[in-house]
C-alpha cells in the first residue's frame, strides 16, 4: 500500500535512525541572530550615514534630512576632498597625507612582522639564557601607554636627526609594534608540532633555513593576523604622525583632522565625510579580502596561552 512504512522480512516495520531533525528557528538561534542584527546595524548605520551625505550637496544637507537617501549622486565632494580641500597651510586634498600614510605603513610594518616572526620562532626553538626575562620585557613594554614615551622618543630621533621626518614615524611604529607581535608569533609556533622542528634539526637545517623553509610556510594565518592588526593600527594612527612625522609629511589621518577642525569658512559636510571614507578605506579594503585567513590565523593559535 502506497504510504506504508516498509517491512522487514519478519513483517517488522523499520524505524528510522539518527538524531531527529531540529527546527531552525529555535529560541537560542533567533535571539543570537537577533543581536548579530542589532550590533551590524549599530555599526553599519554611521557609515551608511557617512557615504550617504558625501554624495549630497550642501543645500541638501542642511534643509534635508540626514538619513535620507542622495537625490542625485554627486561626486564633487569626493573630488574636492582627494585633490584641492585645505589639510592645514597647503589647498592640495588628502592625496599627499594618503602617499605619506603608504610610505610610513608599508615598511614598518614589513620590518616589525618579520622582526616579531623571528623574535617568537626564536624564543619558542632555539631558547637563549635570559629568554624568559627578554619575552616578559617585550610583553611588560606592550601594555605603558605610549605617551609615557613621547618625550623619550623625541629627544632619541632628535639625536639621531630624523625627528621631523617620515623615518622617525617608521622607527617608532616598529618598535612599538613589535612587542604584541612577538607575542602572537610566540604562542602561534608553540602551537605547532614540535616534531618537525626537531626532524629538520636532525637533517642538519640550521636557523634560518628551519624558518624560511618550514616555518614561514606553515605560518601564513598568523602572518594576515599581524598585517591586519599592524596596517590598521599604523593606518590609522593620528598621535605618532602628527608628533613625530613632521608638517610636510602628514598621514591622512592628521590631514583629516585639519579637514574636519578647519576655522576656515562653514563646514562642509559632504566634503568632511567623504575625506573620512577616503581615510578608512584601505583599512576596510585589507579585512575584507583577508578576513576569512584573519579568523584562522586566531583560531590557530594566535591567542593561546
């Protein structure tokens, strides 16, 4: 008969197996969806806010509505804000601050991720006399604010004659950016096998070869958590750019405050907003293409203990 469970040989029917189906829209599941909502619109909504208002005009803006949509796409204040708005005594936009920021982020962040690699493939592999004290050092140096340092710092690239330049803000970065580095690489190489370290020791590889041909291999998750964390924190930096870089060499984000803190004239919103996206950008453009790799470079051991 159509619809009858099916028999066994025994004239039995046969129960079916397995945990039983759950629904999808369980009590746990609709409030942990409910909130992921609620927090992606407490963070989308400024930045919708922003683009939105960086296509309007400025009539617009001021007898509009700030939540509503542009009546028509305008691209002239994104213009005006990479090429002729006023960052300070100079009329050129944010293209000469975005040049400085890439010429300021690209080598320090190199140069401490592969300091901060080494470092922690060195504490963890090849154990020195006094490891222990160095890693609590690099660990108790990432946790003085930094402008306990400030004075230090300036009298030392002073001494060195680049205070004032685009060298003094990538030494600073470096080394600030090396002790939480270290740690991350630290605890990311204890993760792994031990065995492979020791075979390769065996077969005779010594230090350098061991880690750029086993090591870094092996270690490009933590390697995009490092790029991610630096390049943000680098990109976005405002207190060493605008101490130590110098006033020509200003990073976007010093030239954005002048923008948006400008005593000259009325502001202009849509100008200011689209100077703020146009600053964030990279930042937002590094995560996204790397998040995924960022996420498994945590999951993997990033921060274990």
């Amino acid at each position: 008969m159509a619809g009858a469970a099916p028999e066994t040989g025994t004239g039995t029917a046969v129960e079916p197996r397995g945990p039983r189906p759950k629904p999808f829209f369980t009590p746990r599941k609709i409030i942990i969806y409910s909130v992921l909502i609620l927090f992606s619109f407490y963070f989308l909504f400024p930045l919708y806010v922003m683009i939105a208002t960086s296509f309007k005009t400025m009539p617009e803006i001021r007898f509009g509505n700030i939540f509503a949509l542009p009546q028509q796409i305008n691209f002239d204040a994104w213009v005006r804000a990479w090429t002729s708005v006023c960052t300070g005594l100079t009329c050129e936009g944010l293209s000469p601050g975005f040049w400085n920021s890439v010429k300021i982020t690209i080598p320090s962040t190199i140069v401490s991720i592969f300091i901060a690699a080494v470092n922690g493939y060195a504490l963890v592999n090849w154990r020195f006399k006094g490891s222990e004290i160095f890693f609590a050092i690099l660990i108790f140096g990432s946790f003085i604010p930094y402008q306990v340092f400030l004075y230090p710092l300036v009298m030392i690239t002073r001494e060195l004659r680049i205070f004032g330049t685009l060298q003094a803000v990538i030494l600073v970065h470096t080394i600030f950016g090396m002790p939480i580095l270290t740690l991350l690489f630290r605890n990311y190489f204890a993760s792994l096998p031990q065995e492979l370290f020791k075979a390769a020791r065996v077969d005779g590889a010594g230090f350098w070869r061991i880690f750029f041909e086993i090591m870094l291999p092996m270690s490009l998750p933590i390697f995009v958590v490092a790029l991610i964390l630096q390049v943000t924190g680098i990109w976005n930096d405002f207190l060493f750019g605008v101490v130590f870089a110098g006033t020509q060499n200003y990073p976007m984000t010093v030239q954005l405050n002048n923008i948006v803190n400008s005593a000259q004239g009325s502001p202009e919103y849509n100008v200011n907003m689209a100077a703020t996206v146009l600053t964030g950008l990279v930042p937002l453009i590094i995560y996204f293409v790397s998040g995924k790799l960022f996420v498994r470079g945590v999951a993997a051991g990033a921060v274990k203990g």
